[in-house]
C-alpha cells in the first residue's frame, strides 16, 4: 500500500459551499491505493502546474477499436498504482434518464475492478470510468454486457463515430418536436458498427436536440446537428394570454419587443403572430409556456460541420437541411440514406484528421451538395456570397 | 468469467422512466419553475411530474452515486437522470416530498439550482486529473469559480440565464466556444523537440501535416522536424500526433476568457463567445485572477442588462467598445484577430462609439 501523501493544495479545494471534486477523490481513495496515487500525482500537477500524464497508448476489448482510452503516468516510480489509469466509455441511455439499479450495478463492477472515479457525464454524453489497468478491461466490458438487466456496451472513440447523444426530449420537456430519445436509441444502433470499428477519416458526432434550444448545443459540438422544428403556424390560446397579463407578465417588455422579426402583435385582447415572417426563434413559447405551442407539422432541421477549434478554427453547423419529417417509429429510413450519403462523401474524400466541415470547406459546398444530392435552396446561407470568383460545371458552359 | 458480447447497444431508454413519465411521454403541456431548482411539468391528463436539480462536482465517487440512488429510491421510486451540464434531477411525481429531499440534499452539501436566470453548473472537461494536453486544471477552477459564484446558483436573479464553461486546451472537449463566459486553457509558446526519439515514435509527413498554420518542416539532417516560431500559434495539435514534440510549459500556460457565446436560437441565434481576457496566469489551488475575473463580468453584466438579455444582446446592444469600457477590461493586440477569415472581424464602417 502506498503512503498516503499530504495534499495541502488540494485540501484547499475542499473548502466552499461548491460539491468538491476533490472530497469525491478522496472517499475513492478510502477504498482504492489507484485513487490515493490519483490524488497524490494531482498533488504534484497542482505543484508543477503540469499535467503529470503520459501521452497515448492503445488498450481496448476484442473486437472493438475504440471506447477505452490508454492512460499512462510520466511518473510511475512515484506513484506506481496509477502507472496505468485508462478510461472506459460506456454508452448512456438516451437523455441520460437512469433507474436506481442500472447505475448501482456499473458502480459494484467499478469498484472491483477501477478506481472508483467517475464523470456523470463526459462532454460527448458517455458514462466516462476513470482508472483502471490494462488486465482488467476485458473482464470490465464482460460483466456490464452481461448485466442481467440493462447491459451495457462501450461508447465511441478515436476515429469513429461518437456516442449520440441527445436532450431531456418529449419524456419531459413539452418543446420537443422530434422523439429525441427514440432518435437517439434507433441511430447509435444502427450505426453500431461505425461506433465501435475506427474505420473513418476522424470522429463523427451526431447530437439530437427536440427544438432550437437545443439544450445539448448540438450545433457548436457535433459534425452533424438534428434539431426538431415545426413548418405551420404557432398554436395561440389566447385565454392564456390574457391570463399571463391580468396575472401582471409584462408581454410587451418580455416577449413583443424582443421578437427578431417583430412578427408578434399584442392589442391589449388578442395576440397575433405573422407566421410567415416567424423564424421559429421559440423565445415567445419559451416565456409564455401556457398560452404558446408550437405548430403540428413537425420535423427538424439538419445542420452540418460542427466542430472545436483544431485545426481550422472553431465552426457550428450549417443548414443543409431546413426541413425532415422524423416520425418515431417510422424507422427514419430518409434520415439514415441521408447520412450514409454524407459519411461517404466525407471517407472517400477527407484526408487523416479532417472533420466534414472542414473538407467541406476544402472542397466547396457545391461540390458537397451535388455528392449528397441535394438541391441549393437560400435557407442554407445568410446571405449570397459577396466575391466574383466562383466556379462552373463543365456543363454549363460551352465545351469545345 | 462471462462469455463476451458485443454490439448490444446502450441500454433502453425507456426502461428507465419512471411510471410517471411512460404514461403521459410527449404530452406535457407545459412547465414552471416552482422555486429555485424545482421544476413542474404538467401533462395534458392533469399529471404533474416534478423534477429537483442538484449541482455536481462531475468527478465523482462511486460512493456519491451510491447516495444520490438511496434518495432516488426514497423519494422517486429509484429514477433520476443527469443533464449535460453535469447536473443530477430527481425526478419525483409526488411534489409533496420536494422538500423534504431538498432537506436531505442540502444537509449532504449538494446545492439545489441551476434553473432559469441563474447559473447552471459549468461544462469541463478533464484537466490535471486525467489528460496529457492540458494548459490548466479544469476541476480545480470550476470548483474555486462556482464556490464564489454560489448565489447565482441557488437564486434567479440574473437578467437571464448565463453559461460557463471551461476547456483546458484549444481541443476543447466539450466544445466551450460558444458560452456566455468561457474559460479556456492556452500555451503560449512554441513546442520543443525532442530530436532523438521523435524518428523513433512518430511518422514525419502526419506531423507536418497536422500544423494548421504550416509551421512544421522536416528536417532531414536530424530525421526530424523543425518549427518556424513566428508562424506557430500553440494550439498544442503537433504534440496530439507526436509525443515527442512537448507543448506543455508551466512557466507560460496559462487561462484565456471569453465572452457573448450562446447556443440557443432564442433571439438572437447562436454565436461564438468573443477574446475578453487573453491572459490570465494560473495560480493553484484556487486561481484567484481568474475567479475574480469571472465574477467581475457576471456583476457587471448584471447591473447593466436589461431584463431578459443574455450576455451576448447585451453586449450587442452596447456594442463591444463599451463593453470594454463598462468592464474596464484591456483591448489589445491579441483581441484583433489574424487566423483565417480574421477580416470578417474589422471593422467596415464609420459607424461606432466613443
Ligand atoms: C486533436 C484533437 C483531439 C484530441 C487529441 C483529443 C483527445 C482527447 C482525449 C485524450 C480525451 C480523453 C480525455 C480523458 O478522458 O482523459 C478526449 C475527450 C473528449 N474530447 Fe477530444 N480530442 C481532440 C479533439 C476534440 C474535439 C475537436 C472535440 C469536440 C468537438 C473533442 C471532444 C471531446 C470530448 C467531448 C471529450 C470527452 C471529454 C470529457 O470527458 O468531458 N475532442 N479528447
Ligand atoms: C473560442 C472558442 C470557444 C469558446 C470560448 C467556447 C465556449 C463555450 C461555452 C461558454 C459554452 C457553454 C454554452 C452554453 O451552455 O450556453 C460552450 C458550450 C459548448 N461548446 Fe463551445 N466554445 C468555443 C468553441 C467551441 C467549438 C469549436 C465547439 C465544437 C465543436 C464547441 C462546442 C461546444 C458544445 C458542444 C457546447 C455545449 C456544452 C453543453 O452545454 O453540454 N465550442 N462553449
Ligand atoms: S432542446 Fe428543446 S425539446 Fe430538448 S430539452 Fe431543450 S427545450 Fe426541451
Ligand atoms: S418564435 Fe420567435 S420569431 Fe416566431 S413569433 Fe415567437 S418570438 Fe417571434
Ligand atoms: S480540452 Fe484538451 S486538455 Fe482538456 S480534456 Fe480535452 S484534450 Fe484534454
Ligand atoms: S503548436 Fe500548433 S501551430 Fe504550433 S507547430 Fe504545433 S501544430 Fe503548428
């Protein structure tokens, strides 16, 4: 057993009204010699002001190529119980909605076989265990995909797809639009195999949000950004209406002058809204939950190319879809073609580490939407371009 | 040992709703905010679920679980579910007992919160505790930013909601760009090379390739590679492909901060957060430049929002030179911008303010 060291940085981390992350390293490190050596190194990262982490390695289960993340210590001599501290991902269920037993269970295995350590969640949605040794990660991945009942199986990493994940959904939030958390189950499983098997240029993130308050910022963090929306017009029960004021709301401050297309009239008796002049902000239905709905014609709008800063700078995703129907249980057969026809694009023409933006940037949006077959419509831009230098097929000119 | 399965998907959603939720699934009609942290769903069928948000550190101990499941299985028949802001909600379809967890909650020391004008837990990554690129820890300074920003957490009483979030390195796991204050770990010096090993560990042309700013030529001589300082920009990308160049440097790391992000499409649509601090030193345990900097836009920005503006209409609204003037925040070189499209930042107008 190691000694346990003195930790006077950290123990200053325990102090404040905030939950202490390090008061939860230290309950692991009552149970674990891996989490005392974790605290004991953090120690010394608060020290140094360095990381204290090798850099790579590669572990993972037969038959999968990503989901376990190698972790290695720079100084294993000091602490030689973290010398190893790989990560597992395991697959959330939709909306991170859990019984009491399913989360019991993965913690009886972690606590055989881990550090004890967790993050509820990774930002990429996945139950994110931390610290474990290389030995035990089959035995890991064995006993959560046999769990009697909820077994579970690893998330994504490396160049693959990236576990999908998505909001509260119609299971609680009365904005959703789309079945979120059926989307969401129907596509991490019929994608499995992209998942699981590294085949791909880079990672690919799909996130799924139920309405443009996309609650799980699918449009600044995943490659490809579903978000639920409505075509007709915003159901008004004016009573409500009426009732929010007499009730002393101030709609003309709140909701009237805060309109982005100033569409929405209040006449002191009746609210009007000019739908087609309406761009489905949500900001009215958002303050008047009572009085507001959205329309029935329901489906959502698909954006593309989101992605962090490497390498070519910080993107959120484009419009390239305005408008799919994605009823749940119809098997979102449209939806999948659709995304098999991006995906191949992006693997037959992405070089090593370029996400979809960025090779459609490289390789201009024409040239994207012609391979996936899609038609140029101006909901796609913000404005025409501004500069004359632009291309033309072969065939719309006169070919010698 | 069990027989290995594989390809079995994440578990079924629908087994974890509570009865509550699978009987009126897609017909809630709307929702309150009962008091700070308490939310009231109410369904068509004249059902009410209640849900009861709770901070958490995201780093967390199985034994936290462990005791969040016992108040789960006391107060809402054994169902809870986490947000992606690293929250916990109880979710609870008899209201009567909300306050009763709210009791037990606070008496463990885990804060209820996070809904409406307030600020909601702070998105982070990992930091110190477990990547090999961090500029800064993440944990660390979340905990120190959030134990002086506590009130804003249990009361409403901002303009608007306001997000943070924190990245430790320009990868940005969990993508931060796009918040109302954004803290993001930077390096600010060039690489070193580690000559000898690096023919040995890592493949020339991938590393040449991976610089975004072409920065990185081989060089033969040495089987290596060399690095045109006035051309690198840190972003630490070389150092994923190749263990053998090293970014990190604790004498120069160091915290950036960013503001008038936001994700939503309410309003005014989605948007980057923008530089506001570009340097802030990193002081451990506790990172007092940084929490005081933080703290000093969220009050700043309090007093002077209208009700219902995000950071970012507010800014818009004052425009981004008085925003530096109201904050007293420095501009300097580093706010203009030179990596690409960096024109489409300048400024092709008369019209501005003094
Ligand atoms: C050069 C590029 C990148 C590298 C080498 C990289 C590497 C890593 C590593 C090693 C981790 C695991 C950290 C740990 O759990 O110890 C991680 C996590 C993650 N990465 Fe990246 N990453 C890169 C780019 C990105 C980008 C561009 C995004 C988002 C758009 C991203 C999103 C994430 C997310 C969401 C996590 C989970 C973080 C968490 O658990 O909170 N990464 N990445
Ligand atoms: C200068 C660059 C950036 C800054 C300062 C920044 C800052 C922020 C902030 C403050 C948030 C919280 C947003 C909110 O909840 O309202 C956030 C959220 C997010 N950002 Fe960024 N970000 C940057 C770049 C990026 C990039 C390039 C990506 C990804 C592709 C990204 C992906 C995300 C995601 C996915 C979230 C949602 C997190 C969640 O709520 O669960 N960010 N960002
Ligand atoms: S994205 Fe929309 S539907 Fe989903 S939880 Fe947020 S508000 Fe509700
Ligand atoms: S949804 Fe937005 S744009 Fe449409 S009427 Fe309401 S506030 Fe106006
Ligand atoms: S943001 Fe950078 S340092 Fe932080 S966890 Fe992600 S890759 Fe690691
Ligand atoms: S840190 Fe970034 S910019 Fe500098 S050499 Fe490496 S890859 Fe290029």
């Amino acid at each position: 057993m190691t000694e346990t060291k003195k930790t006077p940085l950290l123990d200053e981390l325990e102090k404040g009204p905030w939950p202490s992350f390090v008061k939860e390293i230290k309950k692991a490190a009552a149970h674990n010699i891996s989490s005392q050596d974790l605290l004991g190194q953090l120690e010394l990262s608060y020290e140094d002001k360095k990381a204290h982490w090798k850099h790579g390695g590669l572990v993972g289960v037969m038959g999968y190529g990503g989901g376990v993340i190698g972790r290695y210590s720079d100084v294993p001599e000091q602490f030689p119980n973290i010398e190893m501290f790989h990560t597992i991902r395991l697959n959330q269920p939709s909306g991170w909605y859990y019984n009491t037993k399913a989360l019991r269970q993965v913690c009886d295995v972690w606590e055989k076989y881990g550090s004890g350590l967790t993050n509820l969640h990774g930002a990429t949605g996945d139950m994110v265990l931390l610290g474990t040794k290389t030995e035990y990660i089959q035995t890991i991945f064995d006993e959560v995909s046999n769990f009697e009942e909820h077994p579970m199986d690893l998330g994504g990493s490396g160049s693959n797809l990236r576990t999908p994940s998505c909001c509260a959904g119609p299971a609680r939030c009365e904005f959703a639009m789309i079945d979120t958390l059926d989307l969401c189950h129907d596509l991490t499983n019929e994608f499995q195999d992209y998942l699981h098997r590294p085949m791909w240029p880079y990672k690919s993130k799909i996130k799924i949000s139920g309405c443009p308050n996309d609650c799980v910022a699918s449009i600044a963090r995943s490659d490809i950004s579903i978000q639920g929306t409505w075509r007709d017009d915003i159901k008004i029960n004016q009573e409500a209406v009426r009732e929010y004021v007499a009730g002393g709301f101030d709609i003309n401050g709140m909701v009237i002058s805060k309109c982005p297309t100033k569409c929405i009239a209040w006449d002191g008796n009746e609210l009007t809204i000019d739908n087609a002049n309406c761009t489905r902000c949500m900001h009215c239905i958002n303050k008047m939950t009572k009085a507001l709905r959205p329309g029935d014609d329901r489906g959502a709008t698909i954006l593309i190319g989101g992605k962090a800063p490497i390498l070519q700078g910080a993107m959120m995703g484009w419009v390239i879809v305005p408008f799919m129907k994605l009823e749940s249980g119809s098997g979102y057969e449209e939806l999948k073609e659709f995304l098999e026809k991006v995906w191949e694009w992006w693997d037959e023409n992405g070089k090593t580490r370029e996400r979809l933006g960025e090779l459609i940037l490289r390789l201009g949006m024409r040239n994207f939407l012609r391979a996936i077959e899609l038609e140029p419509i101006p909901q796609m831009v913000m404005a025409p371009r501004a500069n004359p230098f632009f291309f033309w097929w072969p065939e719309e000119t006169v070919q010698d | 040992m069990a027989q290995a399965r594989t390809d079995i998907g994440p578990p079924l959603y629908k087994e974890m709703l509570p009865p509550i939720i699978k009987e009126n699934y897609g017909k809630w009609q709307y929702h309150e905010i009962v008091k700070p942290g308490v939310l009231v769903h109410v369904s068509e069928t004249g059902a009410k679920l209640y849900t009861v948000r709770a901070g958490s550190p995201r780093l967390i101990s199985i034994y936290f679980i462990r005791e969040i499941c016992d108040l789960a299985d006391k107060y809402c028949d054994g169902y809870l579910r986490f947000t992606s802001r690293h929250n916990v909600e109880f979710l609870l379809s008899d209201g009567s007992k909300v306050d009763a967890l709210i009791a037990e909650l606070t008496e463990k020391g885990v804060p209820v919160g996070g809904t409406g004008n307030s600020i909601t837990n702070i998105v982070h990554t990992q930091g110190w505790v477990h990547c090999h690129t961090p500029a800064t820890d993440a944990s660390g300074i979340v905990k120190s930013v959030m134990d002086e920003l506590f009130e804003y957490f249990t009361t409403m009483k901002l303009p608007a909601k306001l997000r943070i979030s924190l990245a430790c390195c320009l990868n940005m796991c969990g993508a931060v760009h796009c918040s109302d204050i954004a803290i993001l770990g930077i390096h600010r010096t060039v690489p070193k090379i580690d000559h000898d090993t690096l023919h040995k560990v890592c493949e020339i042309p991938t590393l040449t390739a991976s610089c975004p700013t072409a920065a990185i030529r081989p060089n033969p001589k040495l089987k290596s590679v060399e690095i045109k300082a006035e051309r690198c920009m840190y972003c630490g990308n070389c150092y994923t492909m190749c263990p053998s160049v090293h970014i990190i440097d604790a004498k120069n790391d160091a915290v950036s901060i960013w503001v008038g992000g936001k994700i939503s499409n309410s309003r005014i649509g989605p948007r980057f957060s923008r530089l506001a601090i570009p340097f802030l030193p990193n002081n451990p345990p506790r990172w007092p430049e940084v929490v005081n900097a933080v703290k000093h836009i969220v009050e700043v920005y309090a007093a002077n929002a209208q009700p219902g503006e995000r950071m970012a209409e507010w800014i818009e609204r004052i425009s981004w030179e008085k925003f530096f003037e109201v904050t007293g925040l420095q501009f300097t070189d580093k706010h203009i911008d030179d990596f690409t499209l960096a024109q489409t930042t300048f400024r092709s107008t008369t019209q501005f303010k003094w």
